[in-house]
C-alpha cells in the first residue's frame, strides 16, 4: 500500500501538468478534459485562483497545485523516515505528528483567514507557497500512518 500511495504522490503533478500542457498544444484532448473533470471534484478551479500557462488555466488552483506539488517530498521524507526508524525499532508517535500537521497548517489557515476576513489581498502565489508545508506534511503523514508506524491516535 505504501508504495502504491508514494508513487500516487508522485504522478498526480505530472497528470496535472500533462493535462494543462497538452490543453495548450491541443493534443490528447480527451486526456486533458479527463484530467480536469477529475480535478473539478477536488477543487474549485476558480480561474482568478488558478495559475495559466499561455492562457490556459491549470486543472487545480493555486492552493491545490502547492498542496500536490509538495506531496512527493513528504512521502520520499516518509519512505526514508520509515527506513530509519525501522533500524532503529523507534516509531514517531501519532501526537507528535498531529501537532506537526497543525504547524504545517498554519500558513494555509493564515491565508485563508486574511482572504475570508478581507485583510489583505492573497496572491496565487502567496497560496501556493503557504499549502507547501501542509501537502508534504499531508504526505509525511499519510505514508506513516499506511506504514503502521505512527502510532496510535487517541
């Protein structure tokens, strides 16, 4: 199951890229709508909210792309985690990696408060970058918790 869900991790950014490259090049049209109907469960796909390359908009928006994008280093972070610890016989317990996805969360909760509450206006790329820490933790977690290895959540 781990390997199936590191490599998930790994080809759903190169899917979602594929989709809004060959949507620019008007190649594999079924391919792309596919991918973005897929995507259009997940995600809102606002265009305001989206990235664009040479007009067209990404399948997912800014927030989601950072929160796919980051997911690949959370797992490989994982599998290696989970190698040591193995060695090791020592397990990080579930506590502390809910509180370091809570930490994780903060950017990401950060703009969506300052969006909600109208503060400041928030960039794509201000979320983007803020979901980074939340998708590689999301992974790091999903991984460890596959593995059996993250302990109990009580």
């Amino acid at each position: 199951m781990v390997k199936w869900l590191v490599v998930a991790s790994l080809v759903w950014p190169a899917v979602l890229a594929s989709a809004a490259a060959t949507r620019v090049s008007h190649a594999a049209p079924a391919f792309s709508a596919l991918v973005y109907v897929a995507a259009s469960r997940i995600c809102h796909q606002r265009p305001e909210r989206s990235f664009h390359t040479a007009g067209v908009q990404w399948p997912v928006c800014g927030r989601c792309s950072g929160l796919y994008l980051a997911a690949p280093v959370g797992a490989l972070a994982a599998v290696g985690a989970l190698g040591r610890r193995n060695r090791a016989r020592r397990a990080r317990p579930a506590p502390k990696l809910v509180f370091a996805l809570a930490v994780a969360s903060a950017p990401t909760a950060a703009t969506l408060v300052a969006e909600w509450l109208h503060l400041v206006p928030v960039s794509n790329a201000v979320r983007f970058l803020s979901a980074l820490p939340l998708g590689a933790m999301i992974a790091y977690t999903v991984i460890r918790m596959a593995r059996g290895s993250g302990g109990p959540i009580e």
